[in-house]
C-alpha cells in the first residue's frame, strides 16, 4: 500500500462532500481524509492499485465547478 498526499484549496465540509462520490468510485483505494485545518487543505489517500493521475482526477470531478486546484504532494 502507498500512501499519497494532494494539496488542495478546499474550504469546507460541503467540497468534502462534493469529491466523495468519485473518490468512492475509484477502485483500490482503502481509505482517504481531508485535513481541512492544515494551511494546505491535505487530501491522504491510502491505495494499494489507484494511480495518483486517477485521484487527482476523481478529486477534480467534484471542485472544477467550484475553481478549486488539487496538486499532488508526493
């Protein structure tokens, strides 16, 4: 298992709410968590097989509408 960080510019509990239907999609990921107190809004992803390029995507899904940016960390 790996585990990957995005920096992101998240503000809320409700784009938390936005991404989770397509990070829930994605298949190999065991767990993930949005540290929204961090200056970097932190999304952590625990996967055994997903690739980073598929979470930032799926994380993009669900903020593009909302002009927020995901940066992969790792």
């Amino acid at each position: 298992m790996k585990k990957l960080r995005f920096k992101t510019n998240l503000k809320c509990g409700g784009c938390v709410n936005a991404i989770t239907p397509y990070m829930n999609e994605i298949e190999g990921i065991e767990s993930w968590d949005v540290d929204l107190n961090s200056p970097n809004k932190i999304v952590e992803v625990v996967t055994k097989s997903a690739s980073a390029e598929e979470i930032r995507k799926a994380i993009e899904k669900g903020i593009s509408e909302a002009g927020y940016t995901v940066e992969l960390m790792n």
